[in-house]
C-alpha cells in the first residue's frame, strides 16, 4: 500500500514505509477544510519513513491544535524507536494513543 486510506471514522491509515515522493500528497490533505474534528493517524504497520515525513507530523500536529481539532497516532515499535532517536519522541507523546 503506497497511500493513505482513510475511515469512515477519520482514522488515516498509513503504509508501511513512507518515501520522499508521498510526502506532498500527504501535505495537500492538511490543506484542505474537510479535516474533521478529530484526526487519527494510524502508523501501527509503518517502518519506514523519510526524514521530511518528521515534518509533516509536526505541521499536522500545529494545525489541528490551532484548529481546535483532536490529533492523535497509533504508532509502530519501530517508528517509535525512530521518534526517540530523533529526539522528538516527547513532542508527541500526548498524541500517541498506543504503540501496537
């Protein structure tokens, strides 16, 4: 799977690993007015991703708290090892539901 699939209750699930080139596509998505109240990215089955995905977490973050919106992750062990290594663990560990 190379794209996001999304839920009829607003979980986005995400692929297993996360390339330079989807990284765009995903930030259009933050773009757009039809993010509803609450958002969960569902990354339980990624191991991989690209450096600039970091940045796209971070943006997704800042825009559902400006907007008044939930945000929360499911993440992998994996890419939580990731986010620790990066030092930038903490920066969403409120966020994160679980890691399965």
């Amino acid at each position: 799977m190379n794209y996001i699939s999304t839920d009829a209750d607003t979980t986005m699930r995400f692929p297993r690993h996360i390339s330079f080139d989807k990284v765009p596509g995903y930030t259009e998505l933050l773009k757009t007015d039809t993010l509803p109240g609450e958002v969960h990215f569902d990354l339980s089955m990624t191991e991989l991703i690209h450096s600039s995905f970091i940045g796209f977490l971070i943006d997704a973050k800042n825009i559902a708290e400006k907007n008044d919106r939930r945000f929360t992750l499911s993440v992998s062990g994996s890419l939580e090892k990731t986010l620790k290594m990066l030092g930038i663990y903490n920066h969403f560990q409120s966020n994160i539901k679980g890691r399965l």
